[in-house]
C-alpha cells in the first residue's frame, strides 16, 4: 500500500504545463514533457487507501487506479503499465484528452484536494513506451472468423484492437485519408500529438489489424457486400453531424462550424502540411466562438496560435461557482464548477481577461455588402430560462465565427444504414441493445427487440457525443458482444452496458 499518510503530508501538485506565451508559439504538447517521476510517485502516494475507491464509478473503464497510485509511488513503472493496460487500451490518449472524472470522485475531492489522477495515468503510460513495457500482442489462436470495424475513432480502435487479439481478422474502415477519427482530425495537436496516435496504429498492425483509410463505407464500397465479406460488423462512426443556430446572418461568409476549422488545423500542423484556406485562418482576424465546451476550447487554443487579433468564446451558461452545489453530490455528478483549460489560461495571459462570455445567447450576425460576417449580436440570458433580457445587446467585431454548440449524432447515410439494419432512435443515433446489437428495422423482429444478427454499435455512434473514456470502454464492451455472438462465449471484457451513464 502506499504510504496512509501521504495524504496529509503531501499537497496537491498537479504537473506543470509550459509556459502560456511559450506554448501559443507552437503546435507542441501544452506540458513540458516527462514530469519529475519523483514528483509523481510522491502524487501517487496521496491516494488513501479509503476502502470504497470511488474512483473507479467515475470511470467507465473502471480503471484499477487504487492498484497501479500503488505501483507508481514505489516506482515500480512496469507492473503500474500491466494493471494500467489491463482495463484501458489507449492510456497514453485518456491521460492526455480526458477531463478526469475519476478525480471528482475521489475521496479526496470532499476536502478539495483529490489525487493527480489524471497526471499519475500519463505518467505510466509514457513510461510504459519509454521502458519499452508497450508490445504488440498477437493472439495465440486464430478464430477463423472475421469482423469488420467502421470508424477508426477510440470506439472504433479499442475495439478492433481487443478483437484482434481474440484472434480474429478484424480490418477498419476510415472515410478520412487517414486513421483515428477525431484523434487525428478534430483533437489539435497541442491537446495530444499525433506520434501517439501513430505509435498505436503501428501496434495495432504488427498485432494483426487491418486499416483501411479513404474508404467510405456506403459510398465507395457497398455496405451489403461488405457485409456479406464479413462474421460480424461493428459500427463506429462517431456523432459527426454538428449542431447549427437558427439566427439572421447565419449563411453570411465566415460563419463556419467548429470541426470545419479545427480539421484545416490538423492538416496543416501535420508532417505533410497541406495549406490552411485564407477563409478557415484567425491570423489577423476578430474571432468569435458560440459554445462555451471543450470544442470551443480547442477553437480557442488553435485561433491563439494562429495569431487571431481578438477571440471571444460565448458561453450560454452562468458563471459556474468554483465548489460543488448541494445539487451535485459527491460523487453521483460530475460537477459544473468555475475550470481553466490550458487555452483559457492562454487567452487570459495574452490579452489579461478570461476570454468567455458567460450567459449570453447570439441573437444575430451581421453582415458587410460582399456577404461576409462583420459583426456578431448578443445578448445577456435570465439564468433560468435562458431567455434573451431586452436592453442587453452587445456587438463583438468577427471576422471569423466558429459554431462549437456540439453534435446532433451520427451522419445518417442510407448506403450504410440500409444494409446494416440501422435505425435512428429518438435522440438521433444508432437504436441498440444494452448488448451493442443493432436493433432491427423491420416489424417482424421478436418482442424486446432481436438484434440484427452480427451488426453492433459502439461510441458517440449510439450513445451520442461523450467522451474519449467512453469511446474506449464502449469499444472494449462491443468487442466483447460480438466475440461473444461469434463464439458463444467471451474471455474479453465488458466494462460497460449500452444504457450506462456516468456515475460522476
């Protein structure tokens, strides 16, 4: 165990970023690298053996963090990566992408002060790479049979990954010209870089998985084929299709949505740059970003290192509080408090003020003669029913808006869902099973709904836009359904079910 007083002894030291004036110079990683392991362990060492580890409902994953905190404040890296890797494929992307709710969770949050969870996890991970701890895993048996995986996002690879090693042919389909879903397009590079993501790919081909990029499913290939090719399919396509605002001005040029932009981004931050369109650049330009989330975060942080002359981030919520509210108990909710993410930071060390406007509401955008966004319109909100306050209207200057309001569900193309037996279900992704199984179309199916045989549906794609500790445990759970329908049985494990929802 670790020491049981560490908690008392040690405070609170999460690890350091680099400098904010620094770091918006550049596309690199926001932390300074490797922090101090010593550093780290000393972290580790607060967890308190409380007996309930509370944490692990706060992950979906149900990561064994009690065990490999243990590990890690004795230094012992590799028997820290094996019990780290034991629940969670991708470490080295939840240690860097998630927003850690395992840390409100945490005993330690009743007093404020939880366990550096989320740096301890990327500690471990990185070690494990750096130790040489991270193989591929080949499987010891061949199946015989073969599943096909669309989407190359979290869901998509942590299932295709615990598939293969099952032993069975498992290839990944991927629209995009390139593997990983919005950890290669949409996620910016200085949130994680992309020699992580590579590293995994290449793990995952010398395990046996095939990828197939530049292949749209439905489109290039024809879905009822392909399936016929395959034992199984699972579907993880991701909640692709954005939210739009419903206001004057909204075809006005320079009105573009959130991924639009940050995809430019990526590609030309990436090792084969490819031109930034004048249109999707902030350089030199009055932003604008509606949606005060994590997407809108990212906006910023990529209009900063873009040199934008002003950025505004508008967000139609209050001012959260900076402790917990009595309407979000320990360690049931995952509570709304006052946060910082690193572009934040950097927008109030560049230009001296947090950049958000808390509970306003667009009401217009206003145009020049040749169509172009000048100008955008708010308004302050009433708390409660979020409604426009007359006599509240303030102009921002724009020459540039970025729509960040989230996303509506998974593109619904018939080519795909026709042959697939996909359905829409009343909030807009793919209808499901508690056991991932596509939910068949047709009337006949028998009372409780039987799945449409061999076709499962894993991540945002059925459970709407979540996060990146989601996708990697509802892929793990996928994976496990269909080994389970190919077999009759399953070794892999399932930590969640389709109708989970987070405990913290």
């Amino acid at each position: 165990m670790t020491d049981p007083f560490g908690f008392l002894r040690t405070p609170r030291r999460p690890a350091p970023s680099r400098p904010p004036d620094e770091r918006v110079g550049d596309w690199n990683e926001v932390h300074t690298g490797q922090p101090l392991l010593p550093v780290v362990s000393a972290q580790a060492g607060r967890c308190m053996d409380c007996g309930v580890p509370f944490c692990h409902g706060g992950c979906p994953l149900g990561n064994l963090i009690p065990e490999w905190n243990v590990y890690a404040a004795h230094g012992d890296w590799a028997t820290a990566s094996e019990r780290l890797h034991a629940t969670n494929n991708f470490p080295d992307f939840t240690g860097r992408l998630c927003p850690a709710p395992c840390e409100d969770a945490c005993v330690l949050a009743l007093t404020g002060e939880p366990v550096t969870i989320k740096n301890v996890e990327q500690a471990i991970a990185d070690q494990a790479w750096a130790r040489g701890h991270v193989r591929p895993l080949r499987p010891t048996r061949v199946s015989g049979r073969s599943v096909a995986v669309v989407g190359s996002g979290p869901a998509g690879l942590a299932a295709a990954q615990q598939l293969t090693r099952a032993g069975h042919a498992v290839t990944v389909y991927e629209r995009a010209d390139r593997v990983g879903g919005l950890l290669r397009y949409g996620i910016p590079d200085f949130k994680m870089s992309k020699d992580r993501l590579d590293a995994r790919i290449a793990q995952m081909e010398e395990e046996g998985t095939c990828f197939r990029p530049g292949v749209d499913v439905g489109r290039d290939v024809d879905t009822a084929r392909m399936r016929a090719s395959y034992d199984a399919v699972i579907v993880a396509t991701g909640a692709t299709e954005p939210r739009d605002i419903d206001c004057p001005g909204r075809v006005l040029g320079g009105v573009h949505h959130a991924m639009e932009y940050l995809t430019a981004a990526n590609r030309s931050a990436g090792p084969l740059p490819v031109p930034l369109p004048a249109a999707l650049s902030a350089r030199g330009k009055d932003v604008v970003i509606v949606g005060g989330g994590d997407t809108g975060s990212d906006c910023l942080g990529t209009a900063l290192r873009q040199d934008a002359s002003s950025v505004v981030q508008v967000d139609i919520n209050p001012l959260p509080s900076k402790d917990r509210t009595v309407d979000e108990p320990w360690p049931l909710v995952h509570p709304r408090i006052y946060r910082m993410s690193h572009a934040h930071e950097e927008a109030c060390a560049r230009d001296g003020a947090d950049p958000r406007a808390f509970a306003s509401v667009t009401v217009r955008f206003d145009g020049d003669g040749s169509g172009q966004v000048v100008a955008v319109v708010l308004h302050e909100v009433e708390p409660a029913s979020r409604r426009p306050l007359p006599g509240t209207a303030r102009v921002l200057p724009a020459q540039l808006v970025l729509l960040a309001l989230g996303f509506r569900g998974p593109r619904q193309d018939p080519g795909l869902t026709g042959p697939l037996g996909l359905t829409a279900d009343a909030g807009g992704t793919f209808a499901r099973t508690p056991d991932f199984a596509a939910l068949a179309p047709t009337a006949a199916a028998p009372p409780g709904g039987q799945e449409s045989v061999g076709v499962f549906v894993a991540g945002d794609a059925g459970r709407g836009p979540s996060l990146v500790v989601w996708a990697i445990a509802e892929g793990r759970a996928a994976a496990a359904a269909a080994d389970r329908f190919l077999r009759g049985r399953t070794e892999l494990p399932a930590p969640v079910r389709a109708t989970d929802r987070p405990l913290a």
